[in-house]
C-alpha cells in the first residue's frame, strides 16, 4: 500500500512535495472525521466518535471518546451508550423502539415462483423500484416496540403498511421518539405507493397509541415535508416544515403545536432552517441556518400564551460552518464546527460571554505547521444587478506578483448551500495547497441570501444562474495573479450539469471541464432518476406535455446534450455505477458525446459508488486522477 501511495504522491504536481507542509490528498485521507453524539447525563462531558480511513482494508475505523466540556483530554471509551439518555426506552422505563426491516412485497422471481430458487429476476408494477444506490427487493422500514422484560414480543407498529420509517435512503432514529408521557411513539413516513411516492415530499408525522393501537396523523393538511419530530421541555410537539408539495428545497420553518394550533415561529424570517433544539426552560430554541455563504447558529423565542413578538436572532457569525447542536451544558451550546481549511471539531459557544472555546482536536498534529490556504469573500455584481457573493480560496504562500491557474467551481443541489464546508473529496484546501486559486460563487438557487435568492434556479436551470457563473470567474479574472489562459470549471451533481452547460457556451474562457455525476440529457435524466419530483419541479413538468411551455422551453433551451456541437474544450467525467438520483447513462452519454466529437476526454468509472464516492481506496483514485487531469490540461 505504501508503494501506492507513493505513486499516486509522485502523480501530483511539485507544489505538494515542497519542504514546508501543504494539505495533500493523501493527508486528507488521514484526516480524523469527528462525529457528535451526545453530553453525558451529569452534564460535564461531550461524548463523540472519531472516523479515520483505513487504507488498506478500503474502509472507516471508529473509536469512541468522552471528553470534558470545560478542560480536560479525551479519554477513550468503548461502549458510549452508558454515557448517554438513551432515547430508545420509554419514560417510564417499560419499553424499548427500535426499527427493523420487513419484507412487505413480493418482488423478485423467486417470491413469485418458489420453485425457481435460482431465478435473478426483480418483477415491479410500479414506481419507486430503485432508491438513491438500492434496488427495491420488497423491504420496508418498521417502527418496532416491546417490553424491557424477558421473552416478550415485539409489535410492529406499522404492521401491513407497504411504506417506511425511518424514511428512505437517509432517515434514521431522527425518526421516531417517545411521546413525553411514554404512552405513544411518534414517527415520520410518507405514506404512498408507486408514482404517487415517486413524484410527492408529502412526508407527515404519525402517532401510534401505545394502549389502543391506533394511528393519528399529527401533520395532516401540509402537503410537504414534515420531518425532524421533537418535544419541547414542556411537552409542545416542534418539527421541520415545509409546505409545498413536490418541491425538496422550500422554505423550511419551525413549527409548534402549541395546545392545537400550529405556531410558525419562522414565517416571516427570510431564510430556511437546517435543525434545532429547545433550549432547556422551553423559552427558545436555537437553530442552524445558511447566511451569507457561512452556517451560523440562531435563536427564536417561544411566545406561549403572551403576546410578545416573535423574533429570530443571529448568534455567531464568521468564516465558519456550525453544523450540528449537541446540547447545553455549562451555561453553553455544544456544537460541531469546519471552515474550508479544518475539518469538523466540537466547540462550546458561550450565550452570555458570545465566546467560543475548542474542545475536540482530533487533528491538532496534522494542522500544526501546516501552511493554509487563505479564503476571500467578494461581492460580484451580477448581469441582472444583483450582489452575489462569492468565495476566493488563494494558494498557501499566496504572491499577488504570480500568476495562478484557475477553477471555477460549480456547487450541486441545485439548491443547497455553499458555506465554509469541509468536504473529503471536493476540497479546497487540496485544490489550493496544490497551487490553484478556486472561484466559487454562491449564484442563483443558494440558501442563504433569502428566499427569492433560493427559489429562483427552479425552472431556469441554464438561464441566470450561467450567467452568475459567467460574472463570477470574470471579475476575479480581472486580478494580475489570474493567469486568464489557464481556467477550468468543474462541479458535481447540478455542478456537474453546470459543466457540460458551460461547455456548451463559454466562448473559449476555459482550458478543462471537469464533471462528477453530472446531469447530461434532461430527458434521459427524468426517466431514469427516482426521485421524479425533482424533476417534476425543477423542470415545471413532463417533456411529453407540448401545452407546458416551461417544460419544453426547460427540456429544449437548458439542455447540456442540445449544445454538445459547440464542444471544443478537454473534459473529465466521473460516473458512480450505483448512483440511482443521476444515473450512470448521463455520464455515459456526456463520454460518448465528447469522443465522437474528437474531444480530448476520459471516463472515471467507480462500479460500486453511488452519488459520492465513499471508499477510502477510490477516494484516493479520484483525487489523483482530478489533478493528473488538471496537470494535463491545465
């Protein structure tokens, strides 16, 4: 392995081997991945799990630690459950939920014809038949509960229902809860079946009746996602909202049910919400959000039966991410937080003294002497007049006096954030440490800049947002140490469509496109994604509806394939072969594309990845071919 490593370190450019040390994408592979779990009972510690790539056996280590919220080391653990409120047993200590899977369908040939044991035959009569990297072999998710007693039986609280909770593909305990007087268990699921499943983000939260066996739904009348259940101190049950269905990516607020009625106590504040937490008198709750390119923490208050205005408050603020709350402990909130140059770690944010303190530091040794990368924010004005931010990440041992070739990097979403995330495969700190600058705009379809900012990629996919792209790399381009002869555009995902687009129209500003599951052919693209009300809204219909003028002006004017004649640039296109959201023809299609047209291109196939690429042996693979890419090309 060591003989590997070194080849693919000798693939990189000269930059990476200098005396004084620079993040490299071998190091990157090293870097400690520190998880959250929970504070400990008696409130003095943080208890955590640390996640580090093992090599050669091409998978992730876990170790376990509680450490002390105020000073003290981490100290090693090895079973962290006693450490923590178990959420699993009821209040009263009688029960345990918990979710197993069960089989609700017959799918495959040998459901249907027992005897053929040997068959390798999958028979669907509708819908939802793949899901992110898993086909549907007629599985569900059921919610489970039984006494904390010997030999006592299990009771599926979803008996018959063909559907699932936790939610496919990501869902998890997040799921479901306990009622606060343990007499009912509360989950989230969306109830349909087929096309209807398919093409709907009508997810709702049900309560099941521990002594009558019955089910009510706690969110019926919204028609989106309901999600992320939780109860206040004072038994208010609180969720994520959001009301339109069909749409993923719209306005998510806090609601409470509040003795019957539903208080949005995030209506009129212009942004979405990414999670919460009460506060521990029940007055507030804190919450993540997207701001002006960071994650900060905010706080709302909780009126009651007062009058007193609601009003959302930003806490912190910097060039930072805070991407999870812990909990409170300490007159404190304990959070995980990244920035472009240091990968997650657990701090405490005092809410009297507005001051941050560093708990964990799991990569303190990697980071010590290591030249960083240095990050601008700049506000571009648009085609259309508006500001738009947009980050500059310079080089290690930046001189304004060279010249730097330069990426512009186009995020995937379309509609999530581009903050200070720290990201294991598209890392600025490599990019930079490797001697490029990075432009990356928070163009149209962003959180974080408002609603409207947010909303208005929907259905102009090819339209503003390439000419946000367009005004970005050109104004950095005005900068002496912008070598103009050497820009590249790469992204994934939307960023990997925004690529094959911008091939199509960028009147030769770039050297090299680089694409990573990237959407290629809108038609091909909505009849083989499964998430189909993606689609459905992001491109305002069907292509088959000639009456629908968004969709075919969408599926006609914003199609990357429609422009493929105008191709004259070098192109990289990775392709995960499990990855069911974009699947595995788009990029097939964009390869075959770029070779007919006598393009210099190449196909990064990686048969067992999906949407990401989650081995360590293949992250390794991926890093080295972008950069010996780029050091061809660029």
């Amino acid at each position: 392995m060591r003989k590997v490593l070194l080849l693919i370190l000798l693939q990189m450019p000269f930059s990476t081997l200098v005396a004084q040390k620079v993040m490299t994408p071998e190091l990157l592979m090293q870097t400690a991945r520190v998880s959250p779990l929970g504070i400990s009972k008696d409130g003095n510690n943080v208890v955590y799990k640390i996640s580090t790539p093992a090599i050669e056996g091409n998978r992730l280590d876990t170790r376990f630690y509680s450490q002390p919220i105020l000073s003290g080391a981490a100290v090693e653990i090895s079973d962290y459950q006693p450490l923590l409120h178990d959420k699993s047993i009821s209040p009263d200590g009688k029960y345990t939920v918990y979710f197993q899977q069960v089989k609700t369908e017959q799918i495959t040939g040998n459901d249907y014809y027992p005897a053929l044991k040997l068959s390798k035959v999958q028979i669907y009569d509708g819908l939802n038949y793949r899901h992110w990297d898993k086909w549907n072999m007629g599985f569900r998710n059921h919610v489970f509960y039984k006494k904390n007693e010997k030999r006592s039986n299990p009771i599926d609280i979803m008996e018959g229902e063909n559907f699932d909770s936790p939610q496919m593909p990501f869902g998890g305990d997040e799921d479901f809860l306990w009622s606060p007087n343990g007499k009912s268990i509360l989950y989230v699921s969306k109830k349909k079946a087929g096309t209807d499943y398919a093409t709907s983000t009508n997810t709702d939260i049900y309560e099941y009746n521990l002594e009558t066996k019955e089910t009510i739904n706690r969110t019926e009348g919204n028609m989106g996602y309901d999600t992320q259940p939780a109860f206040s101190p004072q038994g208010h049950l609180t969720y994520l909202q959001m009301k339109r269905d069909g749409y993923e990516a719209d306005k998510n607020d806090i609601i409470v049910d509040f003795m019957g009625v539903k208080m949005n106590l995030t209506a009129q504040w212009d942004g979405t919400v990414d999670s919460f937490k009460w506060s521990e008198d029940g007055k507030k709750i804190y919450f993540l959000a997207a701001v002006d390119g960071t994650k900060q923490l905010f706080e709302v208050n909780f009126p009651g039966k007062s009058r007193i205005a609601v009003h959302v408050n930003q806490l912190t603020d910097g060039y930072f991410d805070v991407n999870a709350i812990v909990g409170f402990a300490k007159g404190k909130v304990i959070v995980s937080r990244t920035d472009m140059n240091h990968a997650s770690e657990i701090y405490s944010y005092d809410l009297k003294k507005k001051s941050w303190n560093q708990i964990s530091n799991a990569n303190k040794d990697m980071y010590d002497g290591m030249a960083m990368s240095k990050t601008e924010k700049r506000y571009v004005t648009t085609t259309d007049g508006k500001k738009m931010l947009v980050w500059v990440i310079l080089p290690p041992n930046f001189d304004a006096n060279k010249k730097y070739p330069t990426l512009l990097y186009c995020q995937g979403g379309p509609q999530s954030a581009l903050t200070q995330f720290y990201s294991f495969r598209w890392n600025f700190q490599v990019m930079a440490a490797q001697g490029y600058i990075i432009v990356a705009p928070n163009r149209r379809g962003m959180p974080g800049h408002g609603v409207e900012w947010n909303e208005a990629i929907s259905k102009d996919w090819g339209g503003q947002v390439m000419d946000d792209y367009l005004s970005a790399i050109d104004d950095v381009s005005k900068e002496k140490y912008v070598d103009k002869d050497r820009l590249g555009a790469v992204g994934a995902s939307y960023g990997g469509y925004s690529v094959f687009y911008l091939a199509g129209i960028h009147n030769n500003r770039f050297k090299t496109f680089i694409a990573h599951d990237g959407v290629f052919n809108l038609k091909s693209m909505y009849g083989t994604t499964e998430e189909v009300f993606f689609s459905n809204w992001d491109s305002g219909g069907n292509y088959w509806d000639k009456n629908n003028a968004i969709a075919q002006k969408t599926f006609m004017k914003f199609d990357p394939s429609n422009l493929v004649d105008k191709w004259n640039t070098p192109i990289l296109i990775y392709q995960g072969g499990t990855d069911f959201r974009v699947p595995i023809g788009q990029g097939q299609e964009a390869f075959q594309a770029a070779q007919l047209m006598g393009i210099k291109s190449r196909f990064v196939y990686f048969p067992e990845e999906n949407h990401w690429v989650l081995k360590p042996q293949n992250a390794l693979v991926w890093q080295a071919e972008y950069f010996r890419w780029l050091k061809e090309t660029l």
